[in-house]
C-alpha cells in the first residue's frame, strides 16, 4: 500500500485528539494482519510534558488483545508503567529513534516501575519479513501525518 505524498496529507500536531483519530484510522486498515504473539505483555505508557490539554496522556500496549499497537487509557494491574517524555514518546511512536528512546532511558528521561523484562519482551518480538513491510508502511503513514 503506498501513501500519499506529505504534502497532500494533513498533519496534525502528534498526539492531539486529530492526530490520535487518525492514527486509528491507519492501525484499523492494518488489524488482522499480522500474527498474534503467544506471548502476552500488559504495559502502561504515561506521556508527560504534553504542550496541550492537561500536559499528561495515558495509554497502553497490550499484546494479549492480539497486537502490539499502542492504544489509550490505563490497564488495571499492568505488568510494568513506563513514563516517557512527549519528545521521547515521538521518537519511540513516530520516527523510531530508538538510539534517542534508549539515551533518554539510559539518562532518566524514562521512568519504569514493575517488571522490565517485560519491555525486553517486546524489543524482542520477531515480525516476518511481510509483517516488516507493513510495520514500515504504518510507519511512514504516522509520520507523513505528524507535524514536523
């Protein structure tokens, strides 16, 4: 599937409710088809430094639900809590600068209580070759739709 030019496509500012519904948009074109893990994770994901509403956004990732696609509000009883600077989160969730995710770990950026091993998981996951491509495609569609 390709996707439009960034020039024809509107941006939003990341995270913001516009920028929010139309990521589901995009993850819903991509449900089912990718493989379901047998392993499960249940993290939840606190986005501090927000630069509008409260300043703070709450989410998780559940790889039980069948996918390891982020998703909103809190899970009761989450194996691990990760807090995550709003500029850490766009690197992690949009431009996948995992070098930047990993300084920002390794310097206190991020906090994490509970089980890390549990994050180590999902480092770990090992997508097909298909699965890849579309991972890249979800990619490029976030980010062609996030303000620079």
């Amino acid at each position: 599937m390709s996707r439009p030019p960034k020039d024809t496509v509107t941006t939003f500012p990341f995270l913001s409710d516009a920028w929010v519904a139309a990521a589901e948009q995009i993850h819903a074109e991509y449900s089912g088809r990718f493989e379901t893990s047998d392993e499960q994770v249940r993290v939840n994901v606190v986005v501090t430094e927000v630069p509008f509403g409260d300043g703070v956004m709450y989410g998780h990732i559940d790889t039980s639900s069948g996918n390891s696609r982020p998703d909103w509000n809190l899970l009761e009883n989450p194996e691990a809590t990760v807090t995550i600077p709003y500029g850490i989160a766009r690197n992690l969730f949009v431009t996948q600068d995992f070098e930047a995710v990993m300084m920002a770990f390794m310097t206190g950026q991020m906090e994490i209580e509970g089980d890390v091993t549990r994050l180590l998981y999902l480092q770990d996951l090992e997508p097909s070759e298909e699965e890849m491509v579309l991972g890249q495609e979800i990619a490029d569609r976030l980010m062609a739709i996030t303000d620079d």
